[in-house]
C-alpha cells in the first residue's frame, strides 16, 4: 500500500514538473493546433482570443472569423460574449463575415444574442430578419437592446410601439425596462411617465431595474424634480429604497461631480440600516478621484479595508491609474502591493504609468519588481514589458 502511494506521488509531482516547465501559451496558439503548448482551457483560449481581436492593427475579417470558431465562444458564458462583442464590433464593415459568425458560432436559441451582435456592428436591418425568424419576447427585447448599442433611438421606439402588434409578441417587464433605458441614454427620460403608465396598465410589474433606469436619466439630465417623483412612485409600488436604488443615484451624483451629495446619501443609507456595498465604494471613490480630490479617495479606500469590502479589477486599475495621474506613485504601490497576489488582472497602461512613475521618483528597484511580476503573471505582455524596461534609466 505505502509503496503504490509513493508511486501515486511520484507520478503528481511528475506531471506537476512538466506542466511547469511548459511553454507558456501565446495567442497564435488558439489558431494552431499542433502547438507544443499545455492544453489551453476555454478560459485560457477566451482570454487569448480577446488579446488577438485587441491586436493592432487588428486581424482582417476571416482572420477574426477563424479566432471566434478556433476559441470555441458560446454566448452562454460572460467573458465569451465579451469576445464576441469585439469580434461584432471589428466586422461592422464586413457584413457578410458577421453573418457568417452569426450563423456558425450561434445557435437558433442564441438569437437573441445574434440579434445584439447586429446591432453593435451597426446591421440593424440584419437584426429585424433575425428577429422576423425567431419571433419571442426574448428576441423583441434584444431588437430594442440592439438599437440602443447602434445608437439609433428613434428605430428603438417605432419597434416597441408597432412590433409587439404586428408579430403577436407580448412585452413583459424587461421589454418596458429596456425602452426606458432608450430614453434616458437619449436625453428623452420626459417619456418614462407614459410608457410607465402603459406598464401597469398591462398588469406588468415595475421591478428596481425600472426605476434606476429612469433615476438615471433624470439625474444625467439634471432633472431633480422629476428625481424625486421617481423615488415617491417607487415607494408607491412596494420596490423601496434598497442598495441597488441608492447605488444608482450615488453612481448618477458622481458623475455629475457631485460626490460630496452622493456621500451624504450613503451616510443616511447606512442611518437606515442598509450597508454599503464594493459598488457604493467604486462609485464614490471614482467619484472623488475624478474630481481630484484624493485624499477622500484615499480614505474611503482605508474604510473598504477596514470593513473587508473588495472591489474588482476594474476598480483597483481606476484607482491605480487616478493615483499615479496625481503624482502619488507611494500609495499606488501600496494599492499594487495589497492586490497583486489576489488574481487580479491589471491594465498594461495603468501598471506601465505606475512603472515609469516610480522609476521618476528613483524607485528603480521597485519599478522592475513590477516588470518581472508582470512578464510571470502575463507573459502575453512580455514584449511590452521589455520595452518598457529598456527605456527606464540604468
């Protein structure tokens, strides 16, 4: 028995050697099969493939076509529909490859997601044919949806006011919801009331998504009035003011720099007994940064610790990079240092703005701790990273 567990060993710690010694994977691996390369994961290959559609100059048509079949994308999964999203967006003036991605990557019960696709290559009439054909409420939404990512509002309300009569589609609540968002991206949120009063005429649920949607567009066009009557009909419907409300007005506030009024509301928040969240911190901290005023950055930032509130990847690249544009590359490094161990993923620019930052200050040493951590962690950027090397001071 000791012995077939000695051999057991033997043969884990054996293939633990040979996955590490492997080569580590590049981009042109997902296109070439005969790679000496580990077997990539659909993770690994997404990852990749996102770094090949971000590759300047970018790739041409069939290329990209052949990335988003070699990387196997579903639109099942988040960071795949990221994927596929930047392959949409490169094709907008090759439609006949968008179609074809559209036809051989999505099934019929991706329609819906076909139908985004379209419409963030600007194709909305190849959105209304693939809607035509696969008539759902699902599909009547993402339509809605696509002419939103197209920019073009005025085609989003003719399909929500004749579309449902004219293909026997019922809206539901996510139909209403997404027309809503309609009109606050286009400066219209005037035209919530009425559609909100076709709502519940319909004997549809409004739902939070409902009125944050609208509080957004009021406060983007500085609306206040109208803020409040928003709030009053929330609270008339039974919604409240739960996180998600108050996350969306302190997110409105911010950006409209005004970040001390959105901290205010966070105060009575937390007076009410509702906590806040990583998301009330990204809001406010970005808020204070954009405004300059790091310091009650850097403090919000303290309380996050001490509350043992995380944030995502995107916040700590925010901050990082807010940071190092203000000149304080000492608490940057510390953000780095605190992160860098937790699987997060930093933006090139950010972390090379940190770099040349610290390499100003003669932190020579630290700045190349950086540069190696980066080359370990993301050897797709190696070359980047080498070039940055090379210019720093000796």
């Amino acid at each position: 028995m000791a012995a077939a567990v000695r051999h057991l060993l033997r043969r884990r710690l054996s293939t633990a050697a040979a996955a590490a010694s492997a080569p580590a994977p590049t981009p042109g691996s997902i296109l070439n099969p005969s790679s000496p390369s580990t077997p990539l994961s659909s993770l690994q290959k997404t990852r990749l493939a996102i770094s090949l559609l971000k590759s300047s100059p970018p790739p041409p048509p069939d290329q990209i076509l052949s990335i988003c079949r070699a990387a196997a994308l579903s639109p099942t999964v988040h960071i795949d529909r990221v994927a596929l999203s930047l392959a949409a967006s490169k094709l907008s003036s090759s439609p006949d490859t968008l179609r074809d991605l559209a036809s051989t990557v999505l099934t019929t019960r991706h329609a819906p997601h076909a139908i985004v696709l379209f419409g963030q290559a600007g194709l909305l009439p190849d959105a209304i044919s693939t809607f035509q054909s696969n008539l759902s409420t699902r599909s009547l939404n993402a339509l809605i949806f696509a002419c939103i990512v197209a920019g073009n509002h005025t085609e989003a309300a003719r399909i929500f006011q004749t579309f449902p009569d004219a293909h026997g589609v019922k809206p539901n609540t996510e139909t209403f919801n997404t027309i809503i968002k309609s009109f606050a991206e286009s400066g219209t949120t005037r035209s919530f009331y009425s559609v909100f009063d076709e709502m519940c005429k319909k004997g549809l649920e409004p739902n939070a998504t409902t009125f944050t949607t609208a509080l957004a567009g009021f406060y983007k066009e500085e609306r206040f009035d109208d803020v409040e009557k928003v709030i009053e009909l929330m609270k008339k419907h039974g919604c409240g003011e739960t996180l998600q409300v108050y996350n969306a007005r302190v997110q409105s506030l911010c950006k409209l720099s005004r970040s001390g009024e959105a901290k205010a509301l966070v105060d009575e928040m937390v007076k009410k007994g509702t906590k806040p969240s990583g998301v009330t911190y990204n809001h406010l901290v970005y808020g204070f940064c954009k405004q300059g005023d790091l310091e009650e950055a850097k403090q919000l930032y303290k309380e996050m610790g001490m509350k043992r509130i995380v944030g995502d990847h995107k916040f700590y690249n925010m901050f990082i990079h807010f940071l190092c544009r203000g000149g304080d590359f000492d608490t940057a490094l510390e953000v780095y240092n605190e992160i860098i161990p937790k699987n997060w993923v930093p933006s090139f620019s950010t972390m090379k703005m940190l770099v040349n930052g610290l390499a100003g200050s003669s932190k020579i040493d630290e700045a190349k701790g950086i540069i190696e951590k980066m080359k370990e962690k993301f050897p797709d950027n190696c070359d980047g990273w080498k070039e940055v090397e090379a210019a720093l001071p000796q």
